[in-house]
C-alpha cells in the first residue's frame, strides 16, 4: 500500500500533469499548424517552379524529395499525401529539354510514401488513386556488361502509362514500359511490367490478369457479389459529406453481418 501523499505532493503532481498536457496541447496544434502551412498548393510560391500545378491541387507536408519541378505536371484537385517523392531527371538542375517528363492528371490521389521517378515520359491520367508506398519508374538499370557492377551500367529508358481511372494497392511496383488501360485495379505488392486491357485486376509477381471484363460475358471469372450500390448513389453519397460516409459505413457492416451469418449457416449445414 503507497503511503499516502501530503497537500503539496498532491498539488505538485497535478501541476505536473497540467504542465505535461498544455504542452501535449501545444506541440499538435503547432505541428497541425506547420503541415497545413507546409504545404504546396497554387497559392504558395512553391507553385512556380512546376511546368503545372493545378487548381485545388495539393501536396503534403512533410513532402518526399522533389525536384525537377519544370518538368512536372500536377493536375487540377490532385491530392499528394505526405512524404511522396515525386523526380524527374537524376539530380535537380539538369536540363531535361522542351517537354514535361513526369504528367500527374486530374482529381488524383497519391498515397503516403509513393514514389514517381521520371526520365524520359511517365503519365499518369485522370482519377488514379495509389495506396501507400507505390513505386513508378520509367529507367532500370541494364545488366548485360558481365564486368561492370549493375548500378553503373548505362540505365535503359521505357516511357510507363497509366489510364484514366485506375487503383494501384499498397506496395505495389510500376516497372519501365508498363502500358495500364483505363480502370485497371492492381493489387497490393504487385510487380507490374507490359501492357494492360481496360478494365482488368492484376496482381502478382510478375502480374498477370486475374479478371477482366467482356463485352459480351462480363466480368470473367464473374464477380462473388452484386455491387452493394450502383455508381450513381456512390456519386450521391459522395456529395453529401461525412452524412453520406456514415450511410456508406452503415451498408458495409450490413453487409458483412449478413455475410458472417451465411458462413455460419453454412458450416452448421
């Protein structure tokens, strides 16, 4: 049993405690203030220096290593997360001559950590979302000099595009000469070189098609559920903010209550 604390023990203690949580307070609201003035948008001076930084766009702080920003171009409402590197050339300050290299389109959503190393030509269409830790590049390094080490090998350029509307899941590898048609899903971890159908999931390592759909025949192999809701009420919920999220939120336990349910008459059965 603790002995029992006299009157300024007490009181020391409780200052103690108010001291540590003012300063608790103090260090988030001034790393909340540092982000959100860290940032890079079309506001900031930061803009100048890309070929294109469009409206709404926005890119993290802490940002990754940037550099090569007159040949870099980020559409209108691109959303950047936190510590994405995003390069074109080797080194900043080299000429890379008339054209963007690296095209990042509209309404995109990078996530936290990927990394986009352009050379030659890397595009990136509308409406693409990564998840964390994606790595793009159009250059490798060749291996065909048996007495040279790899690394200082000439490097090999193949431009990469990725289409309109595609997912590309955490950790996954977008490797030189990749072609992604639109809406192409590519799973997490995936190592992804050569070209792609529209409409396609890939995963694996290399990829390969896992599914893809048909005019005729549809999704192949078929999918395992109907959609929990059609596209246009995903649009709908979409506009109504964090009231549609919780009805999203709300289908998606119901959804897997009844999911659960049916594998538990299953294996009662």
């Amino acid at each position: 049993m603790s002995p029992k604390r006299s009157l300024p023990q007490v009181l020391a203690a409780r200052a103690r405690l108010r001291a540590r949580q003012g300063v608790h307070t103090a260090v988030h609201r001034t790393w909340t203030w540092v982000q959100r003035h860290g940032e890079i948008t079309p506001h900031t001076p930061g803009r100048r220096r890309f070929a294109y930084l469009g409206e709404g766009a926005c890119i993290g702080f802490p940002v990754g290593s940037i550099y090569g920003e007159p040949w870099i171009s980020i559409g209108d409402h691109t959303l950047v997360g936190t510590h994405v590197t995003i390069s074109a050339g080797f080194v900043p300050g080299l000429d890379l001559g008339p054209d963007v290299v690296v095209r990042i389109g509209a309404s995109c959503s990078l996530g936290r950590g990927t990394h986009i190393v352009g050379h030659q030509s890397i595009e990136i269409g509308d409406d693409v979302f990564t998840g964390p830790n994606v790595y793009i590049t159009d250059q490798n390094h060749t291996y065909g000099d048996l007495h040279t080490p790899i690394g200082r090998q000439w490097p090999e350029n193949n431009p990469v595009v990725i289409g309109d509307g595609c997912w590309i899941g955490t950790g996954a590898i977008i490797l030189p000469g990749t072609r992604l048609g639109r809406n192409v899903a590519v799973a997490g971890g995936a190592v992804v070189r050569g070209e792609f159908p529209d409409h396609a999931v890939i995963g694996g390592v290399p990829a390969k098609i896992l599914r893809s759909h048909d005019k005729e025949n549809g999704w192949q192999p078929p999918l395992r559920s109907d959609p929990l809701m059609s596209l246009d009420e995903l649009a709908a919920l979409s506009v109504d903010g964090l009231e549609g999220l919780q009805v999203l939120q709300d289908k998606l336990r119901e959804e897997n209550e009844a999911r659960t349910q049916n594998v538990l008459r299953e294996e009662a059965g």
